[in-house]
C-alpha cells in the first residue's frame, strides 16, 4: 500500500511540474503575442503617416522600426 502511495504523489508531483511548466509557456507566448501586437500597431500608426507628419514629430521614416522597438522597451520597464 506504502508503495502506490508513494508512486500516486511521485506521478502527481510530476504532472503538477508539468502543469506548472505549461502555464508558464502559455503566459510567455501569451506575453510574445501582446508584444509583438503592441509593435504592430505603433509601426502601422507612424507608417500611415506623410513624411511632412513624421518629420513635425522628429521622426524619419527610416526610423520608423527604430521607434516602434523603442516604445516596446519603454512599456517593459513600467510593466515591472
């Protein structure tokens, strides 16, 4: 009896690993997605710009890459 106790809480040790494993391959992947859409959605919005726009705000549309990865990192560190 001793014995399939024991292995019972081995192997639901082991799927609790998994399980916990999983969710956190989930909430990264969920974390790339929202990252990436966030990228997305800068570079579209200055990209629809005219290049008279881009350059009132300083900004030259070879820059625009540049900027939309900036902004990415900027909302990184005030996630922490």
């Amino acid at each position: 009896m001793t014995m399939a106790i024991s292995r019972g809480t081995t192997l639901s040790s082991a799927l609790d690993g998994l399980h916990h494993t999983y969710d956190g391959m989930r909430r990264r992947v969920a974390q790339i997605k929202a990252r990436r859409a966030a990228y997305n959605r800068t570079f579209t919005e200055l990209n629809v710009l005219s290049d008279r726009e881009l350059s009132d705000i300083g900004i030259a549309r070879y820059d625009i890459r540049r900027v939309a990865s900036e902004e990415l990192s900027k909302e990184q560190t005030y996630e922490v």
